[in-house]
C-alpha cells in the first residue's frame, strides 16, 4: 500500500494522498462515509475554509454569478448518494449565497418580464420593492434559523467532546502502562478542542 501511495503521490504535484483509517475519509471536494456496511458520499466542506464565493456586490460579469451557482449545484448533484444529503447540500449552498450578499438586485424577480411590462412606473417600483422588502425579510430569517443551527450544533459537539474525555479519562485507569497516553498528550487534545470552541463563538 506505501508503495501505491507512494506512486500516486508522484502522480501530480498538487495532489497527495495521505493515509487514514476510518470510517470515513475526505479526497478533494467529495466525502466517502461507511455507514453500516453501505458506502455513501456527499459535498466535503473543510472545516478551516470560510464560505466564500464570489461577492455579488462585485462588478464581475453576471456569468460569473451563473457559473458559480451552476457548479454548486452540479458539484450536489453528483456527490450526494441519497436525497437528504442532497437537500442539506441545498441548504448550505443557500446559506453561503446569503452570507456573500446576494441581494434582491442580483435575483431573476427583480428583471421579470412580467413586471418589466408594467407601464406604470409607480406600480413597477412599488412591487419591486414589496419584493425587495420580503427578499430582505426572508435573508433576515435565514440567518437566524443559521445561527440557531450553528449554536445548536456546537453544543452538540460539546456535549460530545466532554463525554469523550470523560471515556478518555475511565480507560486511562485500565490501561497497562504502554497503552496510557501521556498527561501531555491529554492536555493538548483539550487545549485543541478549547481553541475549536473558541473561534467558533
């Protein structure tokens, strides 16, 4: 297998494999789960990288704007094996257009033909900006219901780490000498998960 790797890791300069045991494993943008005896895979989002695409107050041509919503989307279509994953890849994709600013400006409603043929000047302003007002309504809610979600979800972790270093600390006491990791070792797992919680507040 080191010699595979090896071979592989020659293979382009920009690519490295790297050896994990687990049950699940990261290569490029796809994340590769074993769940009960059933392979699955979904869109891999690195946990340090921010979600950012291209802001849609730049002066980048609308293309642009297109292509990146077209590969996020072509990215979920290919990678999710089962619609829940699917539908949480949605989510997250709406959630990062929003955080990027996409605005009321940048959406096909506010250049609908059907309000664009509104002769009335005062009448096409006065829906485009009821739509304006529900869009900036809708982006308010979102990020709400995306804080509750992150708050919720860092407790859950939190609950998870402390029940993991409460398992961590029980099988130090049953460990022959060899198999116990060092107090030193302990100390930075915590000092790591500690500085995670931190940055995440």
């Amino acid at each position: 297998i080191d010699q595979m790797l090896d071979e592989a890791n020659n293979f382009h300069p920009n690519i490295k494999l790297v050896r994990q045991i687990g049950r699940s494993v990261p290569f490029l943008d796809v994340l590769i789960e074993n769940r009960k005896g059933t392979l699955t895979a979904s869109v891999y989002h690195k946990e340090a990288a921010e979600p950012y695409v291209v802001p849609f107050g730049s002066d980048h041509p609308g293309h642009v704007f297109r292509n990146t919503v077209d590969t996020a989307i072509a990215r979920a279509v290919r990678y999710s094996t089962t619609l829940f994953e699917f539908e949480e890849e949605i989510r997250q994709m709406k959630l990062m257009f929003l955080y990027n600013g996409q605005s009321f400006e940048c959406s096909t409603i506010s250049h609908h033909p059907l309000i664009d043929s509104i002769q009335n000047l005062t009448v096409q302003e006065g829906l485009k900006k009821q739509f304006k007002e529900v869009a900036i309504q809708s982006r308010i809610a979102l990020f709400n219901m995306y804080l509750k979600s992150a708050e919720d979800q860092r407790e859950e972790y939190k609950k998870k780490h402390e029940a993991n270093v409460k398992k961590m600390d029980a099988s130090q006491h049953t460990l022959n000498k060899n198999e116990k990791l060092s107090s030193t070792f302990v100390q930075l797992i915590n000092e790591r998960c500690n500085n995670i919680s931190e940055r995440i507040r």
